[in-house]
C-alpha cells in the first residue's frame, strides 16, 4: 500500500515560497519532515534556513544552498528546481495547499503509529498500560495543537468561572510565577501563563542576573523553567547561580582559588541542592525565532516547562528588511508563542543609552520600543543610578513597572546586591 501523499500540493507551496518569499509565512507551521519526498524535504528545509538568515529565497540563493550542501545532486539538479516555478497556480494563499501537506504527513504519521503498535503487542514484552500511554503520546503529537474557533459566550463564561473559582482556593499566595521581589508580585501577581514580559535595562545594569532571579525563583518553586542564553555560555550562567544562590560569593565563584576550605564545601553542598532544581540551560547562540518556537514545544513535552527566559530579545535572528521589523516579528513571534503553549515568557532586551547616564528610563528607551511595547503584557524598566563624582553605583534602585495590561504602572524600590547578583527589596 503507498503511503498518503499529494505531491503536487508540495511543489505548489515551494514554487510558491520561489516566487514570493512572503508565502512562507503560511508554510512556516510546515516541518521539513511532513514534505512525503526526500528532495522535497531537502529543498524546505534549506529555504528555511535562508529565510532564518534574512536570505532572500530565489533559483540564484537556494541552488547554491543546495550544491553547498551537496543536495542539489539527489534531487534531479537545477533541473528540478526550475520546474518548481512552473504551473504554480495563481492564489492569493498557499493556506490550503499546506493544510492538505500537513493532513498526509498526519496519515502518514497514523500508519506509522498504527504499525509499530502492532509490532509491540506482538512481540509480547509489555503490558496493555505502557503501550496505551505512548499510544497516546505519540497520537498527540501527531494531532498537534487543535485548532479553535468562535466559541458561544456561555462557554467562555464558564471557563473563566472555573479559572476564578481556582483562584479563589489556591494555596499560593499570588496568581502567576513570583518573581521574588514580593513588592513587585504584589503589583502584578506574578508571571501568569500566556504571557510575555519584557525587561529593559542598559548594559551592565543588572539584566541577565535579574533574568537568572525570575528562573530560580520560579523553580524554587517547583515550576520547570528553561533559561535561552542567547549571550553567554552556560557555564557562565551556572557560576551566577552559584554566587546567587549558594554560600559562594560573586568573586569567589570567578575565582575559586580565592575561597577558604570551608567555603569551597559550603559551594559543593550548596550546588548538591541547586542541581536538584528543574531549571534547564540552553546556550544556542544565533537561536532563531523559529528554533526558539520548535524547542519550547520541545522542552515542554519533554520537561514540561512553564517558564521561558529569553537572554536577550536582540540576539534572535528573525526575518525582516530592517532592525525595527526583525524586532517586530521577534515581539509578535514571543507573545504568539507564550498564547499558543500557554507559558509565561521574560525576555530581556537593552535599553538605548541616554545622554545623561542618571535619567529615569521610559518606555520610549526601549529600542525599537514601540513595537516591543504593544506585544508585550508587562514592561519592567530596571533603573540602577550612578554616584558621578565616584563613579558608583548610589543602591538607590528601582524596577519601573512601565506597562501592566492587569495591574498599575509604579517604580518599586529595590537595591542591586553585588555580591549575590541579585534584586531584593529596598528598606
């Protein structure tokens, strides 16, 4: 029996991407693993790549993309590519010619499934249960996210009657992840699911270690969180912890050399109940956005993750004829993510540098602040002033609550302590 495909709906959808590039963006929920042929699995995915580059997709760009990767021989050469282009039917949208790619990549998947169930039942190894459950795993995944439509008041009525009805009696003190500074859950309620923060700060202000803040706090609290070090390498981010959250001090973890005996111990046992912690570290540089969308899903199925830490918002490559529309679609691409997985997510982002290095941040430092602003649920500016005759730091600090789609825009009071990298409330 010969496997559910339409090929022809495959070579619609890439000679549509080869003609308008824009096309892509209703192919994006496409995988490379859905197209049913080899060469045409080989050819999206190096469209996807040159469009994660902000590469323009034409004949000239992806054959050369090909042969570089020695794929131009196993598809039928140029040859092959060209004809892509050819009978491209004239449509406003690809939308229907994806959705019937992604319907015979799930009967694909169906049969699959089906098979190796049967294989599994008869060679008699496991029980019923085991095999019922990864049954229905992979079913979900097969099904993926379904999609919704316009739902009747009464239900949607009902639903947040529920919601309200578990706040209600919950037994945490606030809605959402805590933060950890308590005057600023207080304010917010904390990190809710579904949706995006954004932190501005200007460099050396206290941003990643505030970023590192939210992710403990929230799995100190039990709640899976996975940290996206876009800027410095894990084993960076993990001596911040321990300076943070152990009895090692901030030097003393740059320089273990200079801890007494007893210290280095207290840093072992300390690291002992760290690792116990479901905080999980991923330190891909050049992360794109459509990377970034593929491993949250990912790691929420494999670890079950509630909370996302982007570090920092910039350093994710996106598509886009200039900075201010790769922003754009960095911020509508977070907000979209945290809705469709339901889970907070913080991202970090620069503050642009005023000429008086004392002046309170507004939303309009943020860079390109506009955009990131109208995506965003929350907006935290951090304010840390500086002492101009000695050059330091005057611990007069302040989170600016800048935007709060549910709750009120405020400056609280706080104090950066350098020894532990971290924000606590000002007294």
């Amino acid at each position: 029996m010969s496997l559910p495909a339409n090929i022809d709906a495959e070579r619609a959808v890439l000679g549509a991407i080869l003609l308008d590039n824009n096309c892509f963006v209703e192919a994006e929920r496409l995988t490379v693993a859905e197209f049913s042929l080899d060469s045409h699995r080989r050819i999206f995915k190096r469209m996807s790549e040159l469009i994660d580059q902000n590469r323009p997709v034409d004949m000239v760009t992806l054959i050369d993309e090909l042969a570089r990767h020695k794929d131009l021989a196993p598809i039928g050469d140029v040859a092959y590519i060209s004809s892509l282009i050819e009978g491209v039917p004239d449509r406003p949208s690809i939308q229907h010619y994806v959705e019937i790619i992604a319907d015979r990549a799930q009967q694909r998947g169906l049969i699959h499934l089906c098979n190796a169930m049967l294989a599994r039942i008869g060679e008699g190894r496991d029980q019923a249960t085991p095999i019922l459950a990864d049954f229905e795993e992979s079913l979900a995944r097969i099904a993926g996210k379904p999609q919704t439509g316009a739902k009747p008041l009464r239900d949607v009525l009902r639903h947040v009657l529920d919601k309200m009805h578990a706040e209600r009696h919950r037994e945490s003190e606030y809605i959402g992840i805590p933060t950890g500074v308590n005057e600023l859950d207080a304010v917010l309620g904390g990190i809710r699911e579904a949706e995006l923060w954004i932190t501005g700060a200007m460099p050396g202000r206290g941003k990643t270690s505030f970023g590192i803040q939210f992710a403990m706090n929230a799995v100190e609290q039990g709640v899976p969180t996975v940290d996206f070090s876009l800027e410095m390498k894990d084993e960076q981010v993990g001596r911040r912890i321990l300076a943070g959250y152990s009895p090692a001090e901030a030097f003393g973890a740059r320089d273990a050399k200079m801890l007494s005996e007893q210290r280095w111990k207290q840093v072992i046992e300390g690291a002992a109940q760290l690792s116990t912690l479901p905080l999980f570290i991923d330190e891909t540089s050049s992360l794109s956005l459509r990377d970034l969308r593929s491993r949250v899903r990912l790691y929420k199925r494999k670890f079950g993750i509630k909370l996302a830490i982007v570090d920092y918002l910039r350093l994710l490559v996106a598509t886009g004829r200039d900075t201010r529309e790769r922003v754009t679609n960095i911020a509508m691409g977070l907000a979209q993510l945290a809705k469709d997985e339901g889970i907070g997510i913080v991202a970090l982002s620069q503050l642009s540098r005023p000429d008086d290095i004392n002046q309170v941040p507004t939303m309009m430092d943020l860079k390109e602040s506009g955009d990131l602003e109208a995506n965003a649920h929350v907006v935290l500016l951090l304010y840390r002033p500086i002492n101009k005759d000695t050059g330091e730091f005057t611990h007069q600090d302040s989170i600016i609550v800048g935007k709060a789609r549910e709750g009120p825009t405020t400056s609280i009071p706080v104090v950066y302590n350098e020894s532990r990298l971290i924000f606590t409330e000002r007294t």
